[in-house]
C-alpha cells in the first residue's frame, strides 16, 4: 500500500453513511505500523473529517496531539499566498464547531 491509497480509504471512510470512523483509524493504524507508512498533512485532514462527520470531537484532539507531536504544519491560502498554520491554529474551531452542531 502507498500513503495516497492510505489516505485515499480514509476519505472514503469520510464520506461514507454513516461515518465508519473506527475503520478510518483501523486503516490509519494498519498503514503506519505494518507497513511503514509516514502519516502527512492529508491524512490527519482525513481522519479529522471523519472524527467530525462522527462527531467525535474526543478522538479529534486526540489526533490533534498527535499532530502535535509530530510537528506536523500545514499551508492554506491561495497561490503565493500561503500561510503557515499549526495544528493548534484550528483548535477552537473545530471544538466549537463540533460540540454546537
């Protein structure tokens, strides 16, 4: 398996109805410790959609420390105009966003 296929199930986990976000993180799981896959930016995007498609804010911290630990960074913004943004950046947003809903 490559990481685009990895992050490619997650998604599908995602979108699917309900959300099936214990096989996300089965797979996510699967990826990084059997086969040596180096979880990226698109990855933790993909389970964090999950998590809030289940509306499962818990396990979406979860996921955002272990962002944290991995010193994982990320750009948004359009062409040339990127900014850098933290995995911390979004914390309030997404807590808010998922416990109001």
């Amino acid at each position: 398996p490559t990481l685009r296929l990895m992050n490619s199930a997650i998604d599908a986990c995602s979108r699917a109805k309900p959300a099936r976000l214990q096989q996300a993180l089965e797979i996510f799981q699967t990826g990084v410790e059997q086969h040596g896959l180096v979880p990226n930016v698109f990855t933790f995007g993909a389970l964090m959609s999950v998590c809030n498609r289940d509306r499962n804010a818990n396990q979406a911290l979860e996921i955002l420390k272990q962002m944290k630990v991995r010193n994982m960074q990320y750009y948004v913004g359009k062409e040339g105009g990127n900014t850098m943004m933290s995995p911390n950046a979004h914390f309030p947003f997404i807590v808010s966003r998922m416990t109001t809903v």
